[in-house]
C-alpha cells in the first residue's frame, strides 16, 4: 500500500463518517488510479478515488461575521459575510457595545466575541454565536478586563484569546482558552512579551499563531500556539513591525496577516503569508487601500476577508471605512469592494456554520 503525505479529503453531505481512512488510508481506491501527493480524494460510497471537485464543492458552506467595533463612539453592529463572500447588511443591537475586541471560531461550527472597551472601560463580556450567526447576550466576569488583544481557533474545535491591555495602557501577556462548548477557562499568564494591538490566525489546521503588535513602538514578533494551547516562546523579526492589524487562516492549513500601522502616523497595505508549519514569510505590499483597525475571518471553507478599518492612523473615527478585500483559498488578496455596511474599525471577525 503506497502512503501519500498530502492527501485532501471531500466527504459529500451523505457520506457517513469513515474515521479510519485519513490515517490508514485502507479504503483508498489506487488501483482504478492512484492519488498523488496533494490532490483530493472523495468518497465515492464505496472507496475514496481521486476526484477533480467543482468550485462550489471546494468551497464549502462555511460563512462569517464582523462584528462590534467604532463607527463614533462603540457600537454593537454586526454583518453575516456569506459562503460565497458578500457581505450583508446591518444587524445592530446585540450585545454590549464596545470596541477593541477579539473574536474566534470554535466548537467546529461557532464562533465567540469576547473582552473589549466599552465608554465605562475595558470589559471581560463574551458573546457566542450560534451556527446560523445569531449574537448571543452577554456573558461576564470571564478572565481579567481588557480591549485590544486577539484571538483564534486552535485544536479543531476550541479556541484562544491573548495579550491585550488594561486600563492606563497596561499590557498583558496572559491567555483564556476556551473550550468545545463555548467556555472561557481562567487566565494564563506570562505568555510570551506582553503587547497589544495584535493579530491571530489559525494555520496547520488545528494550530495557531498571534503576531505582531505594540509595547509602545510597533513590533514584529509572533508566537506559536500548539494544538494543546499551549503558546510558545517569542520569535523575533517577521515581516514589517506594525501593530492594528487582523489575521485568518486561508487555503485550509495556512493564515496571512495584513495592513495594521507601521508607526503612528502612518498605515499600510502590507500582508505576511504563513505556511502550513507557522513560518512567516517577508513582506507583500500594494494591496487594497491601507488601513489598520481591521478585521479578518475565513469563508467559504478555504478562503478568507479582510474588513473595516480606519485609513488615517490616529484613531479618528470620522476616517473609518467600510471596505473589504477578499482573499483567494491561495493567499491572494482582491482589490476593495467598497461601501458594505456601517463603516467603522477597532472590530473584530470570525468564521462560524461549517455544517448548515
């Protein structure tokens, strides 16, 4: 039996589930024609054979959602980006409204808000949303009060938020995992150089990475989450140092981070691709207009958007944006797709409904 080390799998709604065959590979079909490294393979009800997939089969159901953030003042808007990458318009109301916040998808299908800065202060508020993108109300008192940090997906099915800072700008190295059900457990603390105004991504399909940020100066450090949560040491120099910047993974297994501000009067249109075993790759610069203060998420199963965010680097609100820019499932980014619901920034994003 020949092994093959990049094998993709398509499992048709009416597949039952095969467990065995990702790992041992038994019922794979290499007589009628053996698959090659990377290609797909779907069940055919009898065996999995090689299969050319269509685009609609590619991308799947998967659909996201921006969320909160600062139009003038905080807000608690939200808008369902579809599987196939339009975005709706407005949803308001749901929640406290706040700024400064990070969102992830978990639990396979969901997605969860959490933390941020509302007109009273920072805040320690979660809000789930369900598999048909319904923003649940508030959960409180989870881990310390903080705006500004991130988070992302790790393990398959949980996720993690990170970093931040609290009142008087007091930066936090400290991390809440949050588990299959939607709970976020305590803080960790000391993880990693505290720092603010990062980004995080899944990549390596159950892995994650947050990266860059700011310690008072912009930095270009990251910092690996492995499939246990578990958030590693610093690696230093990755790409240009800016900080307000959003991540997702794309492609199924990768991430790429882009735009944020390199300094404080300034912003770009930056993105650093990350492969499927979290290495960070130079710079791409010249796509769509610069800005920071985006949000990003996957959809449609292997392909991502960036969303929002303000084009002048000083916090004004009245420069905020409503622009997006799609990602292809190959990392490439799309021009603007302007005017799509309340512009606004310092919002957050995440995939949520791989099943309905």
């Amino acid at each position: 039996m020949a092994t093959y080390k990049s094998i993709k799998y398509l499992v048709p709604v009416e597949a039952v589930e095969h467990t065995d065959s990702i790992n041992a590979l038994n019922d794979v079909d290499t007589v009628t024609a053996a698959p090659t490294d990377g290609q797909t393979i779907k069940w055919n009800g009898t065996n999995w054979v090689p299969s050319d997939i269509t685009e609609e089969e590619a991308s799947g159901t998967q659909k996201a959602l921006f969320g909160f953030g600062s139009p003038s003042g905080v807000t608690n808007v939200s808008n369902l980006v579809s599987s196939s990458g339009v975005v709706a318009t407005d949803t308001t109301g749901v929640g406290t409204a706040r700024t400064g916040i990070a969102a992830a998808g978990y639990g396979d299908d969901k997605a969860i808000f959490g933390f941020g800065k509302n007109d009273n202060g920072e805040t320690n508020v979660t809000n789930l949303v369900s598999n048909a993108g319904v923003v649940a109300s508030d959960t409180t008192g989870v881990g310390t009060s903080r705006g500004f940090l991130a988070a992302a997906g790790y393990g398959g099915d949980k996720a993690i938020f990170g970093f931040g800072n609290t009142a008087s700008n007091n930066r936090k190295n400290m991390t809440n995992l949050v588990s299959s059900s939607g709970v976020v457990a305590t803080d960790t603390t000391g993880v990693g150089t505290s720092r603010s105004n990062l980004a995080a991504a899944g990549y390596g399909s159950d892995k994650a990475i947050f990266g860059f940020g700011e310690i008072g100066d912009p930095y270009n450090m990251t910092n690996l989450v492995s499939n246990t949560g578990v958030v590693a040491t610093d690696t230093n120099g990755v790409g240009t140092a800016r900080q307000r910047l959003p991540g997702s993974g794309y492609g199924g297994d990768k991430a790429i981070f882009g735009f944020g501000g390199s300094d404080y009067s300034s912003t770009t249109n930056v993105t650093n691709l990350v492969s499927n075993t979290g290495v960070v790759a130079s710079d791409s610069t010249g796509v769509g207009t610069a800005r920071w203060g985006s949000a990003a998420a996957g959809y449609g199963g292997d392909k991502a958007i960036f969303g929002f965010g303000n084009f002048v680097n000083y916090g004004y609100d009245s420069y905020a944006i409503n622009t997006v820019n799609l990602i292809s499932n190959l990392g490439v980014v799309a021009s603007d797709t302007t005017g799509v619901g309340t512009a606004r920034h310092r919002l957050a994003a995440a995939g949520y409904s791989t099943t309905a």
